[in-house]
C-alpha cells in the first residue's frame, strides 16, 4: 500500500494516497491523489498499486522525476535569478518533486498548487498571485521535458491545470495597492536604519537606498548594481543594465530619467570605486 499523508487546511483535514513503484532502482510509477476521508485514500491506494503489481498500470519509460527536472533546467538556463532560484528549490520540497514527469496529470498540478496556496513548507497561506508564480516556474520547467531533454509530457496537461486553478481561485493577478507608507512610518524607517549605520559602518545604506527607490521608481537590483560609470551627471540619467522585461531582460540596457532628489543622494555617495 503507498504512503498516507494528514494535511489539516482551512476547509478541514485532507487525507494525501501517495503511491511510488520502483523498478531496477528507478521510479516506475508516481501518482497520488487527495482525499476527504482517510478510508477512500487507503482503497485508492491499495488499488493503484494492485493495478501496478498486476500489469494493468503502464511503467514510466524515463524515470524521470520533476525535481530531476527542475535540476536539469535550473544547470541550462542562464541567468537564474534569486527569485526563481529560490522558488525551484522550494518546489521540490512539495510531494510533486518525487513524481515521474510521464505520469503527471492536471489535477497533480492542481493539487500542487493548493498545496502552495495552503502555505505548506511556508510559514504561511500564500497569495493567489505567489502561487501563480510558483505554478508558472514548474509549468515552464514541465513545458521544456520533450523539447528541451527527450522526456516525454503533454503540455496540454499544463493549460487544464492552470485553467482549473484559475476557476477555483488559487491562482490570480497580483491585487493593487491600496495605500502608501505615510511621512510617520518613514520617518520611523528612517530613524531606525540610520541608528543600525551608527552601531555598524558595514551595513548596507539603506536610509539611502530607501528613498532613491522611491524618488528613481526603480527596483531593488537596479538599485544595488549601479555603477558611476553609467550616471551622467549633465544629463540627470542613468543607465539602467537589463532592465526587467516579459522578453529577455538580458542586454536590455535603458536610459532613465532621475528625479532633482534621486540625484542629490547619488551625489552623497562617496566614490570610493
């Protein structure tokens, strides 16, 4: 019989049928499904590995596993930032990584996916836009199998899972601001980042990066990698290196504008480099 897993959520205890059959030291089979009642996961489980012990359960040709994947994807690509990096490692401390990639289906996906959105292997519920990101770094992984390394998969199972996801609300756009941090609570910020520079030089300056980001409106790595050599001081510019793009980031090199008060804190840093 294969493994049964007790998750509590917020609609009540769920009960995982987990089932792995190995064959030659590899991953034949991997499937799994979740339950209300701890009985009907038991018999689903029972019968799945029954079906696989009598033939009627066809065995992965590759063995592949989705967190083999994710490591085949993660060596390939270039320039995998902190963000992905962080979320493809954190995939595979799901029950999803021990699939086989052959034997996914939309609703392993979905289930992964609420398993995102309950906050499992985080310290809370995540955001419908969170989990739609973590959903979209496994999908693109799933979609290079066949194209990428020979491993078979159906990349139409991606299109129904993240349609049913969408439907049952697990996924979804990131929600709009509703306000901005007032003068007090900047103030505050402010006073408390200049008083952890007093207690220690080597701390990074955020009292200055604070500000910039609001005055230049650009993001935290922009903001940490620019050099002099791309501030021009009689133009009031800078060029921003790769700038975040839908297409490719990478030589996506910008000039922007700055502000008279973005300005004024370059012109305080020193220049030592």
């Amino acid at each position: 019989m294969g493994t049964i897993i007790e998750r509590k959520s917020a609609t009540g205890t769920k009960y995982k049928a987990q089932v792995i059959k190995k064959k030659g030291g590899k991953v034949a089979l991997s499937k799994s499904k979740t339950f209300n009642r701890k009985s009907a996961a038991e018999a689903w489980a029972k019968r799945i590995g029954r079906e696989f012990d009598e033939g009627r359960v066809v065995p992965s040709k590759t063995g592949t596993t989705v967190a083999s994947l994710v490591d085949l994807v993660y060596s390939k690509q270039r320039d995998v930032g902190k963000t992905k990096a962080q979320v493809l490692t954190t995939i595979k401390s799901f029950a999803i990584a021990e699939h086989e990639v052959t034997s996914l289906t939309s609703a392993d996906l979905v289930e992964f996916a609420t398993q995102v959105a309950e906050g499992m292997h985080g310290p809370q519920a995540r955001s419908p836009a969170t989990t739609a990101n973590y959903l979209s770094h496994l999908t693109s992984c799933l979609c290079l199998a066949e194209p990428g390394f020979d491993i078979p998969f159906d990349d139409t199972i991606v299109r129904k899972a993240r349609r049913s996801a969408a439907i049952l609300g697990l996924i979804g756009k990131s929600r709009k601001r509703t306000r901005r941090p007032t003068l007090a609570e900047l103030d505050e910020l402010m006073s408390y980042f200049a008083l952890r520079t007093a207690r220690d030089n080597r701390a990074i300056p955020m009292q200055k990066i604070v500000p910039f980001a609001i005055f230049s409106g650009r993001r935290q790595a922009e903001i940490t990698r620019i050099q002099w050599e791309v501030y021009c001081p009689t133009q009031g510019t800078i060029k921003v290196r790769d700038m975040k793009d839908p297409g490719e980031k990478v030589g996506n090199d910008v000039v922007c504008e700055l502000t008279p008060e973005a300005i004024s804190i370059i012109e305080s840093m020193p220049r030592r480099e």
